[in-house]
C-alpha cells in the first residue's frame, strides 16, 4: 500500500503571498492531521479533520486554514505569508479510531513539504 | 497545557554501545506517548507507543521504552547501537478525544543521535 504522499515536496514563496499544500492518506484513512516543522523544532500541531469535519486546531493564526475533501484528501493552506512560516509542514493519517475514549489509533507521517519564505 | 521535554539535544554513541534518550512529559491525565524517529529530509516514523498496560514497550528496530508515572518519564531504550540509527528522535504526547477521530500530538523538541563507527 502507498504510504501519505505530500505535494510539492519543496516550494518557494515571497511574503505576502499564498500557498497551498496538499496531502493524500493512506487508503481507508478517514483522520488527516497537519503539523509545521520549524529547523531544530519539534512537529507542532496545526490541524485535524476526520469525515471532513474540523476536530481539533492548534495555536496558529487564521491565515492557516485547511479541508478535507470526499476522498478524505485534504489541503493546507497559508495566506500573506511571512518569513516565519518557513518550516517543514507535515501531514499524518490515521484510520481515526477512537475506543472508549483511548486513541488506540497510528498516525502515519508524510514525507512533508518543505516550504521557504523569502 | 500538557508538554514534552527532551534534555538532552545531541547525544553521540559508538556503534554496539547501550542507548538511552530520556522524556519527561507534563500531563494531568493518562498520558498517551510515543517515540517518532526522523531521518534527514524524512517525515516521522513510529517506533513505539504506550496506551495502557504493561509499561515496558517494545518497538521496531529493536527499541523498547519505559513508562514510569512516579518520574513522569518515558525513556527509549536500546542495547546495542548501529550506524544506521542516527536519526532525530521525537518523544510526543496524544491529547485524546472524546469522540471518533483521532488525537493531536505534543512534541518534544528532539533528541539527534550521533553514532561513531
């Protein structure tokens, strides 16, 4: 089976301009979470969407903003960009299963898309 | 606010030496934890995770973790180093839901292994 694919793998954007990052889950995954990396950090969580409802934001301003389509795909997208938000930003599936309130479920990473603001 | 902590940034080991990278994590509830391993221009990959149950947890790549409650730590362990373990080693916490769907995770912010031939 094909593991999460990330698209583009590297992009170079200006600030004040927009992008707009995709992700592809493992067949039968229906749990999209997005992390951004910064160089020397941990991963740090931005959102998850399961059934293409939002579930969980972290703490991050509303340029960032993202969906999940009826392919359980989904798009991060990142708006008057600034230089900051350069970083590796993740993406990680899941099947979303929950039992008795235990996550008994394994996220499964991306490769990531390296994004540098200039 | 839950929280991860890794002390220790770099750690470098000789090839067939013992491991250890310590976490200390920050958590009211029954702390959900994991050890990602990342490789240079990689994403994350699961070495192991703790739920509930048995607290000595065995991963892949012969690794193996110890949840202990009363320090609040979740040390990686392995016993025997090989050069293709260097990598950056990420220690998370899940916060869990109530409902279906999943979990966000903390993380902490790494430990890079360096291995000596």
């Amino acid at each position: 089976d094909a593991g999460v694919t990330q698209s583009p793998t590297h992009l170079i954007k200006t600030r004040g301009q927009h992008v707009t990052l995709r992700c592809s889950p493992i067949s039968g995954h229906k749990s999209v979470s997005w992390y951004q990396q910064v160089l020397g950090q941990g991963p740090q969580f931005i959102f998850q969407y399961y059934e293409k409802e939002e579930r969980g934001r972290g703490n991050f301003p509303d340029r960032f903003s993202a969906r999940q389509f009826p392919n359980y795909s989904s798009e991060l997208n990142v708006n008057a960009l600034l230089l900051g938000d350069s970083a590796l930003y993740l993406c990680a599936s899941g099947r979303g299963e929950v039992l008795a309130y235990v996550p008994t479920d394994t996220q499964y990473f991306g490769p990531g898309t390296r994004l540098t603001v200039l | 606010a839950q929280s991860v902590t890794q002390p220790d940034i770099h750690i470098t080991v000789s090839e067939g030496a013992s491991l250890e990278l310590r976490c200390n994590y920050s958590y009211g509830a029954t702390p959900y934890l994991f050890w990602y391993v990342q490789s240079p221009g990689q994403g994350l990959q699961l070495l192991l995770k703790y739920f509930s149950g048995d607290t000595l947890v065995q991963g892949i790549k012969g690794f193996e973790a110890e949840f202990k409650r009363s320090q609040s730590s979740f040390n990686l362990r392995k016993p025997s180093v090989h050069w293709s373990d260097a990598a950056e080693y990420f220690c998370a916490v899940a916060l869990s839901y109530s409902g279906a769907g999943s979990y966000q995770l903390t993380f902490g912010k790494g430990t890079k292994l360096s291995v000596i031939p």
